[in-house]
C-alpha cells in the first residue's frame, strides 16, 4: 500500500465457525467465516498474523476459538471471553493454546461490572500478561467507569471507541497508556483521520490497525481502502508501528 510496505498485524479478526455453538445476540446469528475464508482474504493484504477476537455471539465457548488458532497458525492469538469465575489452570491452559486476552463486550451488553472487570484484570496480569479489551461506546461510560479503565494494568478499546463524543476520554486514555484499535471504520460514528491523528500525537504507541472481517453488522465492511487511509494519515514511522510493531509487543504471537 502507497507510505508503508511492510508486514501487516492484524489486531481484530472474527472467525464464525459453524461446528461450534452461536448464540443470537438481539436476534443476531452471522454467517460462517471460516479460517480460510480469512487467509484468503488476508494473503493479498500483507497480514502475518492476527488477533482472533471472541464476539457477543459465541458467549463463554472456547473450542471454537482454540480450533481457530490451531488452523490460523502460530502467528495468530486469541481475544476470548470468558467469566471472573474462571479458574486459573483454566485461563493458564488457554495462554499455552496462544490466547493473550480477555474482551468485555459492553456495547452489546456485557455481564460483568467495571469493578469485576478492574479486578479480573490485576488478576489475569499478574497470572500470567494478559490484557483486557473493551468493546464500548467511550461516550456513553461514567466518569468513573472511565477512571476504572485507566487504572487497569493494560487496556484496548475496540474501533476508536466508536463514537465522537467519547473521542476525548479516548485520548486521554491513550496519553495513558491504553492502546486503540483502528478498525471498524464502517461501524463507527467518529472521523476516523481525526481520531487517528489524535491518538498518535497522544501516544504514538497506542494505535493498532485490525481488519474487522467480516465486519459483522458493520454499515459498511471493511476495504483494503481503509488501509490506505491509515497510512495516509500517519506516515510510515507511524504507519509501521499501527500496522505490525504495537500489536506484536502487546499480544505475543508463539511464532511469525
């Protein structure tokens, strides 16, 4: 792509996977995108690796995410959802299959408090590095849930925190630490040049490109133009972290 030419970390990826249970979430089942529906698509586009994000409709199941990474390969991860309850030989088990995080999904309603998620967060850190993602509206959190966030050991927002209104508290967030995806340009309501230009200036560790396929529910799915528009906007020193360098630090892929 024209102002950056080298391998590409995808940090947001969905695998729907039929064989494995799918939960309608507001009525809500995707269609199957299987892992080599993704490698195809990926292949064209530089991508060496990945992040397999778990979404609203596969709940709590693990199998379906642990036979994703087995066929994705050694270079992909995996972004799971799982409960505070969850047993520590349980979520080791899991970072040996290559997992790195945990997604809490409030847009879409999550069932966890932000004090059970500040609190599954020291633990599943010190246990073993994992980070929490948070799938929000950054507009529409209390100032203290916010606070909570930016108290967390590491945190990712999903999709520029999705809307104009939270853009501020984002960047704050990023100036502390926090890394933001770049993705979903076809779900969000924020400008995304603008955004990204502000994240970057905050904290030029923080953004993180992802594809978003299959852009589930998306207005508009993802483009290879959304790549173009990222690179554009932050020039190849940027572009070459957003694009590989801050995802690969953060989620550790076993093998690229």
């Amino acid at each position: 792509m024209k102002g950056y030419s080298g391998p590409v970390y995808d940090a947001h990826l969905h695998i729907v996977d039929p064989r494995f249970p799918l939960v309608a979430n507001e009525g809500f089942v995707p269609g199957a995108y299987l892992s080599g529906d993704y490698l195809a698509a990926a292949k064209p586009l530089g991508i060496v690796g990945g992040a397999v994000v778990s979404g609203s409709f596969q709940a709590f199941d693990q199998d379906y995410l642990l036979a994703a990474l087995a066929e994705l390969g050694p270079g992909y991860v995996g972004v799971t959802q799982i409960p505070a309850s969850t047993l520590d030989h349980e979520i080791l088990a899991l970072d040996a299959a290559g997992v790195r995080a945990v997604r809490f999904n409030v847009y879409r309603g999550g069932s966890e408090s932000f004090a059970s998620i500040a609190s599954f967060a020291r633990r599943i850190h010190r246990l073993c590095g994992w980070h929490v993602e948070l799938y929000a509206d950054m507009a529409k959190l209390r100032p203290e849930e916010v606070d909570t966030l930016s108290k967390l050991p590491q945190l990712v927002v999903d999709h520029l925190g999705m809307s104009e209104g939270g853009l501020a508290r984002l960047v704050d967030l990023a100036r502390a630490g926090a890394k933001v995806k770049a993705t979903g340009f076809g779900r969000v309501l924020v400008d995304p040049e603008d955004a990204m230009e502000r994240i970057a200036a905050a904290n030029p560790d923080s953004l993180m490109f992802g594809s978003d396929l299959p852009s589930t529910r998306a207005r508009r799915p993802f483009e290879p133009a959304d790549m173009e528009l990222i690179a554009g906007v932050l020039g190849p020193e940027l572009s070459r972290k957003a694009f590989h360098d801050n995802a690969v630090k953060l989620y550790r892929p076993r093998s690229l």
